[in-house]
C-alpha cells in the first residue's frame, strides 16, 4: 500500500514515522515507547468520516492506535533501512 501513495505523502509519512521511531529508540530515557506514540498521534491520523457513537469511536481508536503502533515499530521495513539517515 506504502508504494502506492503518491510522492508527496510517503516522503511525508517518512519523515513522521522517522521522528516517531527516533523517540521510540529513546525510549529508556523519555518512557515514549511505540506504544504510548500511537496513543498519543493515532486520533490525530485517522477518524472516522462521520459522528458515531462512543463505543464505535473507542474500537476505532484503538484500532487505529494498534495500526501506528506497528508503523513506528516496523518503520524501517515499511519505509525503507535508511530512515534513521533523514535526521
């Protein structure tokens, strides 16, 4: 799917799961495992397009929380080997 993005949005999402995985490194010392990232940005992804109720809403989070997570964890498989090498 990753390839099929247009230019402009994978280099952007490059760069964002970049940084995400950068802090994930870090993560002995500012306790922002890949978990708590996704916690943190994952509502500010991806919603859902229209008002639902509260239950829909948290099964969407967390599954959008769940999708970031293995983004950041999985960022240089996804996004190629030398992600670390944009910063």
């Amino acid at each position: 799917l990753v390839s099929q993005l247009p230019e402009a949005n994978l280099i952007l999402l490059r760069h964002l799961f970049g940084v995400l995985h950068h802090i994930e490194q870090n993560s002995g010392v500012n306790q922002m495992n890949a978990f708590n990232l996704a916690l943190c940005i994952a509502p500010n992804m991806l919603w859902l397009p229209s008002p639902t109720g509260p239950e829909e809403e948290s099964q969407s989070t967390k599954k959008v929380a769940l999708l970031v997570q293995f983004l950041i964890e999985n960022s240089g498989e996804i996004f190629g080997g030398d992600i670390a090498s944009l910063f």
